[in-house]
C-alpha cells in the first residue's frame, strides 16, 4: 500500500489548529450529514457484540450521533461527545442519546465505561498527544472493553483545504501505540475514501480488547 499523506506539507499544531478544526465541523454540519450520516464502519456488529451488558458506551467525536442513535437502539446507554457544538446538537436530537460538549481532554472525567467507539475522530489530535489520549481511555474503560478505532494512514500532520488538523499513522505505528497504552489491537481493515474536504485518502480501521 502507498498511504496518501506523506507527501503533504506538515504544519506546527497548537490550540489554534484545534480550534480551526472545530469551526470547519460547525461550518459544515450539514454537509457532513448528507455525506455520512447513514455510514456504518464494517466492525459495528462485533464491536456492539463485545461490549459488557447494561455498560456505557463512549462515542468520542460523535459528530451528528448516527452511531450513538444505532447504540442506543441496541439497548446501550450512551455518551456521545464531540468538540463541535452544532455536531452535539444533532447528536442530541436521537432518542436515548446523551450527548455532551467536551475535547479529548475532558476523556479523565467521562467516568467508566464498557465500551469506547472512535470513529475517525482521535485523527484530529496532535500527534504528540495521541498517547496520553489513548492512555486515558484505557483508564476509564471496564476491563475487557473493546475499542474501536479509525485513522488515516500515512505520515506527519497537515492542514486539509478546508482547515482541518489531521494526524497520520502507518498501521504498525497505530499497533505500537494502542499496546503502549494498554490495549491489545485485532485485525485491522484498510481501504480508501472521500472526505468531506472531497480528498481521497487511505484509512485504517481496528477493534482492540483489554
């Protein structure tokens, strides 16, 4: 495989990089809708299967809740969190969904729970604080939690044309992190899409257990 990315210019990340990012999904929350919302990763079904009985699940970056909505109608309670307020509103919207404002670093205070769905979200931190983000989920989560996990493959970090922050990973570095951090890592499923920029871009999907 050739990941799309590395040939991409690499930007210096701060709080402005997060803060761009957020107004792009606030921007576009309808776009992003149209584009996704009934989209289902391949792994739902066995990452539903894998999770405690009567546990929390924590969709971190929930965008619109199209996930959370399919989470709460298979009998799970649910946190939905995402850092743009127009994508928590949608996500509010769906019945049994309890969705909340909240970054990657309010992940501490979201209390434990039975099973932790990132969905192409984890992609927009920095690189350099993907460990500890990953480091605390593997605190809040009950053992033998599953987590899934979606990421761009590729290298660096860059800026896309609408202003958004991305992180790429190669999948043995993705590996190494996730095991860092306390989690073991199951297969892992690759394949090539658009975005919402309209980029077409290699990504890699993967379901870890305790």
């Amino acid at each position: 495989m050739n990941p799309r990315g590395n040939g991409d210019a690499v930007h210096s990340f701060d709080g402005t990089g997060m803060k761009g990012t957020i107004e792009v999904y606030n921007r576009m929350a309808d776009e992003y809708v149209n584009l996704f919302g009934e989209s289902v990763p391949a792994e739902f079904e066995e990452f539903i299967g894998s999770v405690p009985p009567r546990s929390t699940i924590l969709d971190l970056g929930c965008g619109p809740g199209h996930h959370a909505a399919r989470m709460a109608k298979a009998g799970f309670d649910v946190l939905a969190v995402d850092g743009s307020a127009e994508m928590v509103a949608r996500a509010s919207c769906h019945d049994g969904v309890n969705a909340m404002h909240a970054t990657f670093d309010d992940i501490p205070t979201f209390g434990r729970v039975g099973g932790i769905w990132a969905s192409f979200s984890l992609l927009h931190a920095p690189r350099a604080d993907l460990p500890r983000h990953l480091a605390a989920l593997n605190v809040i989560r009950e053992p033998g939690s599953p987590l899934f996990i979606g990421m761009k493959l590729g290298g660096g970090e860059r800026t896309d044309r609408l202003g958004r922050h991305y992180s790429y990973y190669s999948e043995d570095e993705l590996r190494t992190m996730l095991v860092d951090a306390g989690f073991v890592p199951g297969a892992a499923r690759t394949g090539v899409g658009k975005g919402l920029s309209g980029d077409v871009e290699d990504w890699i999907t993967m379901l870890a257990h305790a």
